[in-house]
C-alpha cells in the first residue's frame, strides 16, 4: 500500500473538527478531532500550536488560562497529555519567535481523538474561538475517494 505525505494544519475549520462551547472554571474540551480512517497525522517536535478562545462578547479568556492538547483512543480510556501551558503561551499566531512549539513526538492512528481543553475564567464561545497545530498527514494513496 503506497503512503502519501503532506504537511497538515488541525484548525477550527477542519472538517473532521468538533466544537463545543467551554465553562467558565471548569476544564471544557472545547475541540474534538477524530482522526479519518486510513489517515495517520504525526505532531513532530517544532510543530507550532497556537489558540485564540473568547466569550460571547469577544472577551478573550485571562492569561492565565491553562490549555491542553490531549491525545486518547477512540474510547477515551487512555489519555496522554501533549501540552499543558497558560493560555499566554499559546495565543500568538504570526511572531515566529514567539509560538509555542511542541517538543515531542505524537502519533495519531485512525479513529484516535485529540481533544483541546481549556479552563478558562469565561466561558469560551465557539464564535470566537481560532487554532492551529501544524503536523504531518499520512494517508493511504490506493484509499478510494
């Protein structure tokens, strides 16, 4: 079975992406992204992620806000955590100098999950929420389309 390769970018659009608003002082995941069959992504270390989350009224959420990039099975049962930061560490999306850049590798088989959770002190609206987190995509080049 022949693999292909690209470079990828997980953000609020992808069609594989589910959104749900967040809770004020409670951890919410606030994005779900299943990974497609016959589809595999790996997060290499310098891969950037970046995140913008706000309430309603366009109020983005306190600095110190604790973000994190959780990798499960399709299950759930067996988490690990990719990143765990302030909320400060992540919200820049241009200055190369200042995004946030992973430092380990992570695999995504498919149908696993990765979840970003906030616990922010508003509640985070979908409306407003932005992200990125750039990776890598492989896929099953004979995969009927």
């Amino acid at each position: 079975m022949p693999i292909g390769y690209e470079e990828y970018r997980i953000t609020q659009n992808d069609p594989n992406i589910t959104l749900t608003a967040g809770v004020a002082n409670t951890e919410s995941t606030i994005a779900k992204f299943i990974c497609p069959d016959r589809t595999w992504f790996k997060i290499r270390p310098g891969d950037i992620f970046s995140l913008y989350a706000a309430d309603s009224g366009a109020t983005a959420i306190a600095t110190t806000s604790v973000v994190k990039l959780i990798r499960t099975d399709p299950n759930l049962r067996m988490k690990k955590i990719i990143a765990q930061v302030d909320y400060t560490a992540v919200v820049e999306f241009q200055d190369r100098n200042k995004l946030y850049t992973l430092g380990q590798e992570i695999s995504l088989k498919p149908k696993s999950q990765l979840l970003l959770a906030v616990t922010g002190n508003l509640a985070v609206s979908t409306s407003y929420l932005r992200f990125q987190l750039s990776c890598q995509m492989a896929y099953d080049m004979e995969a009927e389309f």
